[in-house]
C-alpha cells in the first residue's frame, strides 16, 4: 500500500540524468581556435558526439543565449533524449549577438527545477559552455547563487580563452577547451562524471518504508523530500564577485555563496540517509519492544 501511495505522491521510476546545456552562440564564437577551427563548429562537434554516450533515459536540453525568442531561446526543450533529432539541432546552430549568461542560466536552472518538482530523484546538471564573459554580469551574480543553493549541480567550460572564466571558482567544475580536441575532451569528462555520479539507490531506500506505519511514512517523506523547486529568484550578490579571480580558487560563490552550496547539496544528499537512520530506528524500538514484552 506504501509504495502504491510513493509511485502517485512521489514518482521514483524517472531517475536518470536531466541535463541542461548553455550554449555561447555570440558572435565571438565564429573566431578560430588553435588548429584553425572556428569555435562554434568545436563545441558543436563536441555536443553532437557526446549525446551518442548518453544513457537510454537522458532528459536533455539545449538552451542558446541568442537563440530564437519564439522558442524562449531553446534549440532542444527538455525533454527525452533523441539522438539524431538532437544532432541535427545542434549542428544547424549559427553564433550571433551577446552574452546574456546571467538570463539563460537561470532559465536553464528553471527547467530543471520544475521537472525535479515531478520526479525526485535523478542528477540535475547544467553545463556552460562559453568563450567569454556576461553581458549581464549583475545578473549573473544574482542568479548563479541561487542555482547553485537548490542542489544543481553547475559545470562551466571556457571555450579558448586567454584566461580562465569568472565562473572557474563558481561552479562545481571547471575546464578549459584552448582547442578543439581539448574541448571535445572537456564536455566527454563533464558527463562522464555525470554517468559515475548518478544512483538509482533511492528504490530501495523507500522499500525500507514497507515496514512501517503508512500514516507515519507518509508524514515523514513529505516532511523530507520537498527540495525547493520554485523559480530562480536570486540572492544577494556577494561583495567580491567583480574581482578577477572571486574568492578563494574554490568551487562555490563567495563565502556565502560556498555555503550555499553545501548546505543546497547535502540537503539534497541527506533524505535517503535520514530515511534509513529513522527505519533502522523504528526496528531497534520494535525489537526492544518485544523483547520487554516477553520478560
């Protein structure tokens, strides 16, 4: 009966992998790499390869920062992986205008949040790829904060640049993609780290449930599985985002924004061991019961 409820009340069957790709497509990116290839035709040979190496139940998306407006900017709306329709998307793309990173990184992080708001567990990523800086800093500062707090996980690639991205101390992972082998390389490692990350551990860790009272499971996973899926609304920005560097050389968004973070990825981690500390709990107070009775 308990595990009838979960599957209506908290779809478990979809853990997989949700990725979402924000992609430079501003007119900086028709320069050429090392080894003479423009770096727009890079990253897109680069995506179009490594979407072959996906698993069967990848959701994915391809939002571009000057995409078609009509389409709110998205090349592939998230949804379930098709690969030669894919393919096709993302080599048709053509780079030109600006660098709204800020917009589209909340809105990458927005289509994230509301399908994790259908299907609990799974990985969550969304990636950048970029060959420059925001033309909305600001609001990058803003959102980036935000995101990160909520449990995604935030992978940037600086796409042949002279010195490393502002995001490179901002976000989970950073590489470099100085040449097209290397950015090849860079977006294969991205989600290969994806694939070895990913568990769908949480079948059984909500099967522990069986033996307990429905009512008082019931109560207890609503009360620890509800991440926060609202929109992107942004945090304060930290006092040392305009520096070069950010703070420290490590992942995270400033001080506070480090903090964030963590708190954001352990509460995302520490439902299924909560659940198995309170089962295992319940049938020590069980046995203990049990055992008094019989003295």
């Amino acid at each position: 009966m308990l595990l009838g409820w979960l599957s209506t009340a908290l779809p478990i069957s979809h853990a997989g992998e949700n990725v979402v790709i924000v992609l430079d497509d501003s007119g900086s990116m028709n320069e050429r790499m090392q080894g003479g290839v423009r770096r727009m035709e890079a990253a897109k040979t680069a995506i179009a390869s490594v979407l072959k190496q996906f698993p069967a139940d990848t959701k994915l998306g391809l939002l571009l920062l000057n995409g078609d407006p009509g389409n709110q900017h998205w090349s592939i709306p998230l949804a379930p992986l098709s690969v030669p329709q894919a393919t096709n998307k993302v080599m048709s793309i053509r780079a030109d205008g600006g660098t709204p990173l800020g917009d589209r990184i909340r809105d990458g992080a927005d289509a994230l949040l509301k399908l994790r708001e259908s299907q609990i567990y799974g990985s969550y990523r969304l990636l950048i790829v970029t060959d420059g800086e925001a033309n909305d800093a600001g609001l990058l500062a803003t959102y980036l904060p935000d995101v990160l707090s909520r449990g995604l996980t935030v992978d940037a690639i600086g796409v042949d640049m002279k010195n490393n991205h502002s995001l490179a101390t901002r976000v989970h992972s950073y590489r470099r993609g100085d040449d097209s082998q290397a950015l090849a390389k860079a977006v294969e490692e991205v989600f290969a780290e994806s694939s070895d990350s990913n568990s769908d551990s949480g079948k059984e860790d909500f099967a522990l449930l069986e033996g307990l009272d429905d009512a008082i499971a019931k109560e207890m996973l609503q009360s620890l599985s509800k991440p926060n899926n609202a929109p992107i609304a942004g945090l304060t920005v930290p006092d040392n985002w305009n520096s070069p560097n950010g703070a420290g050389g490590t992942a995270g968004v400033g001080g506070g924004g480090i903090l964030a973070t963590i708190l954001g990825t352990i509460a995302m981690c520490m439902v299924p061991l909560v659940l198995v500390l309170i089962v295992f709990a319940t049938i020590v107070s069980k046995a203990n019961k049990r055992s008094g009775g019989r003295r």
